[in-house]
C-alpha cells in the first residue's frame, strides 16, 4: 500500500469515528503523523513528508519551562534533551520541544571556561550569543576543579539500557567490563586451558586473529597515525622534550628522515630492559620488533658504570648474560637509527621510560599505556601491559620467575595496537561505571554522529561509524563543524572552542607570585560587592561604576570576541529546525586548582613564615563558586 492509500484509509475510517470535528481532525493527524513515521522507517519517504502534517510554515520551537527556586541544570539535562529528540530519552521536564519530528539535526558546542559570572558581567562581549540564543540557565558543573575532559565525560557518559540476563539488550561487548580487582582480572584474563595443547591452540589462534587484524588495518577508518600522541600528551607524560632547531642534551641522538631511496618502516615496537647502577637505572637490553612479530633488533648493552643491582625480578639480566658484553648505547643508537626514522611510528608502552634510557628523540610513538584505559580505574591510572595483554589479547607474559622478555613485551604492544587500530578509537577505553557513550546510544538508534574536537577527545568517544574530524585550533574546528551541520546524512554534530580555557591554564601555569594574584582577586571582590551596596542605595546601576575594577585585559577581551563570533559564524551555518546546544561547561577551574595547591603547601609549611588567611579561603571559595557555576544556552533555528 502506497503512502497516498495509506492517507485515504484513515481519512476514511475518521470520518466514521464519533466526536466533534475537531476531535476528529486532531485524532486524524496524529494517526497520520504515526503512519508517516512508519513509512519512513521503512525508507518510503523523506522527512519533508512531515510538512503535509504540520502545514509548509510549520517551525520546531523550544519552550523552556519557568525554572523552580534555586533550580540549575545538570548536564544529564541537556544529554537527555539530545537522547530525547534524536532516541528514545524521556520527555525533558524542564523544556518542551514542539513540534519535534520537524527537529533535522541537533549541534552541541561546548566552550569551556565561560562562567555566568563572567558573562553577565561582560554580556556585550557576546551579543551574536544572546541574540540567536537568548536567556540562558544557569547549570552546574562537574566540580570546581573540573577539567574539560571531566565535563565532557559527564555530557558523553549515559546510563546503559536495562539488562537482561546479565546481557545488555542490543549491545554486543567482546570484552564486558568487571567490577573484580586486578589480580582477579589478570588471573581470570590470562588463565591457561585444561591443557598445555589447548592452551597453545589458543596462542596460536590469537596470533592468527592478530595477523587479520594486521591485513585488514588498512581498511579501518583510522590510521596508525591517529593514535600517535600530541606535544602536549608528551609533555604530560614525562617524554625526553626535543624542538627542532634547538641543541639537543649531550648522549641523546634524534631520529632522521629517510633517505630518498630507503622506504621507512611504518611502524617499530620497542621494549627495553634496566639495571641500576650508582646513577640510577641504565639501559642493558634493549628489543625491536616489526609490526608482523619479526625480531628486528635484540642487543645486551653493557652500561657506562657498574652494575650494582641486576634487578632480575623484573628486568631478566644475570650476572651471567652480561658476561662478556662490549656493545655499548652509542653502539646501539647507530643500530636504532638505521631501523628507525623520523616518519616511523615507535609503538611500546610507557615509551618515555625506554626513550629516556636509550637517549633517543622521537616524536612519532603510540603508547599502550595511554590509548587503553585501566579496566576499573579508568584514564586516571594507567594500566600494567600484562593485565592489557590478558585481557584484550588473552595471553599471559611476565609470569616467570626469571623476568620479563623485552621481545615479549614488545610483540604484546604491537599487537595491542594493531587490535586497537582495527577495532576503532573507542576500544579499549573505559566509560563511568553503569554508563556508555552517547554516540553508541544514538548510533543504536540509526542516528549518524559527527564529531569535531582535538584528537584526545576523538581517541575517547569517536566510536563505531562516528565522523571523527581532527581540528588543532578553534578557527578550525569552526570552519570544519560549518561543514559538517550541512551534511543532511549527520544527526548529531559535537564541536568545542577551548581557547578560553587554554588562556586559562597558560595564565595560571605562567603566574609566579600567587600572592599578588590573590590579592588582586580579593580587591575584585571587595569592590564589585561596594558597588553592588551602593547602586542598591541610591538607585544606580552600577556597571560604569564597577568597570574599573572588572576591566578584563586586552588579551582576554580578544579571546572573548573571537569566541562569539566563531558562535555567530556556526549558527549562520545551521539549517532551519536544528536544534543547538551550548555548554560553557565551567569557568576557570585551572585558577581554583592552582590556588587549592597553594593551600596544601601553605598548610604543609606553617613553620616556614606562610600562612592561609582567612581572606585567602574567601577568595578561593567564591572563584570556586564562579567556577562552578556554569551557563546552557539552548534554541532552534
């Protein structure tokens, strides 16, 4: 039966309903509206075919509902408004989308850093906000130490569907999560069979598995050079720092292009074993292996200074194997520098220890370490590579007594990350407890997601056949988010401008004398509360009288404006009935978490002549406040 039939039959069979006319006419349209939906499952139709019902003018608005006495929003509210247009949330008690089939698209902008204090203080700095989005609520955030990787988790992290049987309903998990300890996990994980034979059946099915994933990893949407990790992941985690054009620190070697008629390998898994001596650890075995397991380079190196420990129990070098040992590192960095050029991608976990023992610059590295998530403690505690190894590859290493093998435990990296290249940047990272992505909720309900951000962001939440765009500044995630809100096959588009936030944390890493800084910011307080007083007692308002003391610098200005007008260039963008989304997330949390280090020092050393006053803990409570204390604009276009 064709949609036109289709209409005829429940025109006709309203006709003979009981009841007013306009009784009838309103039933009429919501069996209508009910069968266009079916229809249009079903693939028969396009979503314009919603017009017949709500007339050619019809618009989606939002009424956002009067907010109760001291009511915020959370960001589950606004998760559960995009689950409720785009899946199958509940219905938003807080706003009313009308007319909501007629919604094409909903965009969430996150821009972290702007507080309600700050934008009602300076609201003439976002006209184009106010203008398209008008009243904000006001929300709360996370914490007032809260990093914008921990508020965009709360706004991905949705609770999992009711199970049923233990067993998630339409969700397939290779790997469900546990609640166990780690020991648990690691014995359960790497558990060998009734049998050695069994046991080496599995092995060798789990090689061969790997080896598929090898053949295939071309056909996978992410290359290996999306997993590598940024300057700053590096700077983070403790990498020997390197800059082009700069001297470079005296033993340390850099890796060098390829020459023209030498094609570089693509990717090298590196592990290396140490034993200490009177300065510490040193470099005395060191492994390479070629993304097929082909040993590549294993060398014993004899350190510069004598071995006082052989740390066997965890690094597997004698007294014995030592013996006799004349190859030194210089020796092994000229080996490593044919093996290894700059366009190759060093793979092994906690690299920066086997970097740093090896005197090696490298900026290309994949780091198991951090592309996986500990299974129950999540991306703040990174994981050992026997438990990755047991848990993702199902086998077991560094069980014996003698050590661990740097060949084994440089196979075990390059094969967690060729899995990890074949499954997709979300395997292997680790939701909130109970809770799963939002774009796996949507992608279960047939809706396409795009998203735009930088790349740690995408190695998070870019799952299954999301769009994961890769932009390295604000200008570009705008002008690459522009693009994508008019693609019709895209539902949902994630974009975030965190150059507000980046002033932030630049400001409070460069700030040397906190003191000052604090009393400047009680200075601030005191005079926006005078001015308050006094424009209450006489009348006035007291924005041209308090300008002197919330002045924002000429720096912080320019951020300011370039933030609304990126906002203005993304709505311009926007098609009609899309529906848009902002989150300020939090406010200068980077300050709050400087200024509470400040404290526990203080506190530590209160013989030392410092001390924490009382207008010290007034001042990190209220900047903690504005912190906290977040904004959500939200319309439809």
């Amino acid at each position: 039966m064709n949609e036109e039939a289709a209409m005829a039959v429940l025109a006709e069979n309203e006709v003979q309903c009981e009841g007013s006319p306009e009784q009838a006419k309103a039933k009429l349209n919501r069996r209508m509206l009910k069968k266009k939906k079916q229809l249009l499952s079903k693939g028969k139709g396009t979503k314009s075919d919603y017009f017949d019902v709500y007339g050619a003018q019809a618009r989606a608005q939002l009424e956002l509902q009067p907010p109760g006495p001291n009511s915020r929003l959370n960001f589950q509210d606004l998760q559960g408004l995009v689950t409720w247009v785009l899946a199958d949330g509940e219905n938003p008690k807080w706003v009313f989308v009308k007319n909501k089939p007629l919604v094409t698209k909903v965009v969430m902008l996150h821009m972290p850093g702007l507080d309600a204090a700050l934008y009602m203080e300076h609201s003439g700095l976002f006209r184009s906000l106010t203008q398209c989005c008008g009243v904000p609520r006001a929300a709360v955030g996370v914490s007032p130490l809260a990093t914008p990787a921990q508020t965009v988790e709360a706004l991905f992290s949705c609770p999992k569907p009711r199970t049923k049987k233990n067993k998630i309903v339409g969700l397939k998990r290779e790997h469900p999560e546990s609640e166990s300890s780690d020991s648990e996990e690691e014995t359960e994980a790497a558990k060998p069979s009734a049998g050695d034979a069994e046991d080496g059946f599995k092995r060798r099915r789990v090689e061969n598995d790997n080896q598929r994933n090898v053949n295939t990893r071309d056909q996978s949407s992410f290359p290996a050079s999306y997993y590598t990790l940024t300057a700053r992941q590096m700077h983070e985690n403790g990498y020997p720092k390197f800059s082009l054009g700069e001297d470079i620190l005296p033993g340390f070697v850099r890796t060098l292009p390829a020459p023209e008629n030498v094609t570089p390998l693509e990717m090298v898994a590196v592990d290396c074993e140490m034993c200490y001596t009177h300065e510490g650890l040193e470099l005395t075995r060191v492994s390479m292996v070629s993304s097929k397991g082909k040993v590549l380079l294993d060398k014993l190196v004899k350190p510069e200074n004598p071995i006082t420990n052989y740390n066997t129990q965890y690094s597997g070098i004698t007294a014995a194997m030592m013996a006799g040992v004349t190859t030194t590192l210089s020796d092994v960095q000229e080996e490593i520098l044919k093996l290894v050029h700059a366009e190759t991608i060093l793979v092994g976990h906690s690299v920066e220890n086997d970097l740093i023992a090896l005197k090696l610059l490298h900026s290309l590295v994949i780091d198991t370490a951090l592309v996986y998530h500990h299974p129950s403690r999540g991306p703040m505690c990174k994981p050992a590579l026997r438990m990755l190894t047991g848990r993702y590859l199902r086998r077991k290493i560094q069980g014996d007594k003698a050590g661990h093998d740097s060949v084994e435990d440089a196979r075990a990296a390059m094969d967690l990350v060729l899995l990890k290249i074949s499954k997709g940047p979300g395997f292997g990272k680790r939701m909130k407890p109970n809770c799963e992505s939002l774009v796996e909720v949507l992608s279960r309900h047939g809706r396409r997601s795009s998203l735009v951000d930088r790349r740690p962001m995408l190695h998070q939440y870019a799952v299954g056949s999301c769009n994961a765009i890769i932009a390295n500044s604000d200008d570009d995630v705008c002008a690459k988010a522009v693009k994508e809100v008019k693609k019709t096959a895209v539902d949902f588009v994630w974009a975030q401008f965190s150059e507000l936030n980046a002033y932030y944390e630049d400001q409070a890493r460069a700030t040397e004398n906190w003191s000052t800084r604090m009393a400047e910011m009680a200075a601030t307080m005191t005079c926006s509360k005078l001015d308050k007083s006094k424009s209450l007692a006489e009348g006035k308002d007291s924005e041209s009288e308090a300008e002197a003391c919330r002045v924002l610098s000429e720096g912080l200005q320019t951020i300011l404006a370039r933030l609304d007008d990126r906002f203005k260039k993304l709505y311009d963008a926007l098609e009609p009935n899309t529906l848009l989304i902002v989150a300020t997330g939090h406010g200068d949390t980077a300050s709050v978490r400087r200024l509470q280090e400040l404290k526990w020092k203080t506190c530590q050393n209160k013989g030392a002549g410092s001390e924490w006053t009382r207008n010290n803990e007034d001042v990190l409570e209220e900047f903690a406040a504005r912190a906290e204390t977040t904004l959500a604009f939200t319309c439809i276009k």
